[in-house]
C-alpha cells in the first residue's frame, strides 16, 4: 500500500470518538467510574482522546491506537477496521438530498435523540437480493421482519435492522449494514444498546443465543428454529437488558464469534453469570457456518 495514501486515510479515521470504537467493539461503560470501559484487553481509563490500560501499563491517544490496542493489530489493519465499522457510509447513486449532505431524519415517538434512517422501498430489492444471495438467509425468515418493520432498506441502499424494548417493542437503535461491494457497517445515530437488541425466534422458547449481529443471530435461528436469537450488536459481555432476561428464568448461550474478542467476552460473560453456557460457532461466526452447509 502507498505510504502517503495510507497517510491520508488515517487521517480520516484518527478522530473517530474513542467511545464510538468502545461502544463498536462491545466494551461497556462503568456504572460508577464514567471515565472507565470495560473491554476485551482489560479495564481502560479514558480521559478525551487519550485512554491507559493501567493493568498493562499500556496506552495512547486517537482512534488508531485503541483499535491496535483492543484488537492486537497492527496500523494498517486498524485503519481498515476503523474504514469497514466506523466511516461514514458510502453514498449509492440517486440518494434523497438529505442522505447526500449526511443528515437523518429524526423518527417521531422513538427515544431521546434516536434518528433512524428512513425507510426507502426502491432498494429493498437490493436487500433482499444481498441478505439472500450473499449471506444465505432465507427469504421466509426475512419477509416477516420486513412486514414488522424491524428490517427494512434506507435510502442509501443499507439494510437497517430495528433494535427494540419492552413488550411494545419500541425502537430504541438499529444496526446498519452496507449492501454494496465495500463492508461497512454501523449503528444509528442516538442507538441505545443498553435498552434493547434485535431478536428472532419463536415466542415461548426458554433458551436464547446471544449473537453479535443481526445477520449472525437470523442465521442462527434457521439452523436452530426452536431458539430465540439475539443481537448484541458487537462483543459486549455484560449487557444491562441481560440480567433481566436470566431473572425471568431463560437459559442463555453465548454464541459470539469464534475469534479472540469473542472468546474473550464469553469468557467474561461466563466469569459474571455462572449459569450462561458458551455456544462456540464451529465457523468463524453464525454467518459462515450458515453459508458453508448451503
């Protein structure tokens, strides 16, 4: 790779919010301590743009250097995973004004400052077509999400999957997924993880799969229709909804990627709640073992 495009690229990402690549990466904000994340390498301290492992005695500053850190990766491949999970999305031809100049409509009666994208029918198609075709899933697991509203396509082509609350199953975020030839993903603006999550499955099972996406826990699901999945959207090894979800006596299975970060939050889930199982994918994640039986 050309060092000074490199340069340029990085530059774009260094001023990613350190909370913004905590919040992707699944680590959990401390309840007392707001200055403290709970992450896959250990207990961060963070204070603007700088962050210190003070277990390691390791730290530094700017988006980059946490995603080296977190992840154990060099800069090349930071840059990168900040680019597929932290950039902007890329624009597909003919998208309304608003998408254009990177701005959300705010949606009446969702929580506080949520802004999810707004539904737009004409690339539906094209979701289908990718959550079909590319990742496996099968169009009568899709069709009723769609009809309920909790998956749909936004204007710039994405499909956004609805996370909910509560019996009313009121919006509170979405996870968004680029469709097009460049992996991206992200969350909506003003997304509450800590309040509800994206979930499939039949209405009265007892055992729920914890996934790290949505795509991951509707894969899931069609290989094990009798379970209710679940997105956590990311690796984060304490949920707040969690616990309530045990206290109304659902067997639970940690199902997050077969990877370091997920193996890693799975075991600190496991270290939190005795009574969660690990659910390990025999693929990388739920996704691939899907893909690699078809």
């Amino acid at each position: 790779m050309n060092f000074d495009a490199l340069r340029q690229r990085a530059a774009v990402v260094r001023a990613v919010p350190l909370e913004s690549v905590l919040t992707l990466r699944g680590a959990q904000r401390d309840r007392q301590d707001r200055s403290k994340w709970h992450t896959e390498a250990g207990p961060l301290s963070v204070r603007g743009s700088k962050f210190m492992n003070w277990y390691q005695g390791r730290g530094g500053g700017g988006a980059i250097d946490l995603v080296m850190h977190l992840a154990d990766v060099d800069f090349c491949a930071a840059v990168q995973w900040l680019e597929q999970h932290a950039a902007a999305s890329p624009p597909v031809t003919g998208e309304p004004a608003a998408y254009a100049s990177g701005r959300q409509p705010s949606v009446p009666g969702t929580l506080g400052n949520l802004s999810l994208p707004v539904p737009e029918d004409r690339w539906l198609a094209r979701v289908r077509h990718y959550l079909t075709g590319r990742r496996g899933l099968a169009a009568s697991l899709l069709e009723p999400l769609i009809a309920s509203g909790k998956l749909y396509a936004d204007g710039r082509g994405n499909a956004v999957f609805v996370l909910v609350a509560g019996k009313a199953e009121r919006p509170v975020g979405a996870e968004l997924r680029g469709t097009g030839p460049r992996i991206w993903r992200g969350m909506a603006s003003g997304t509450r993880k800590d309040l509800g999550y994206f979930w499939i499955g039949r209405r009265g099972s007892r055992e729920i799969v914890l996934c790290e996406s949505a795509i991951d826990a509707i894969s899931c699901f069609q290989m094990a229709p009798q379970r209710i999945c679940i997105s956590t959207s990311g690796v984060r090894a304490d949920p707040r909804w969690l616990s309530g979800l045990m206290a109304h006596g659902y067997t639970i299975l940690c199902g997050f990627d077969a990877d370091r970060p997920g193996d890693a939050a799975a075991a600190q889930m496991l270290a939190l709640y005795a009574t969660v199982q690990r659910l390990r994918p025999s693929a990388h994640d739920w996704n691939d073992v899907l893909t690699s039986r078809q």
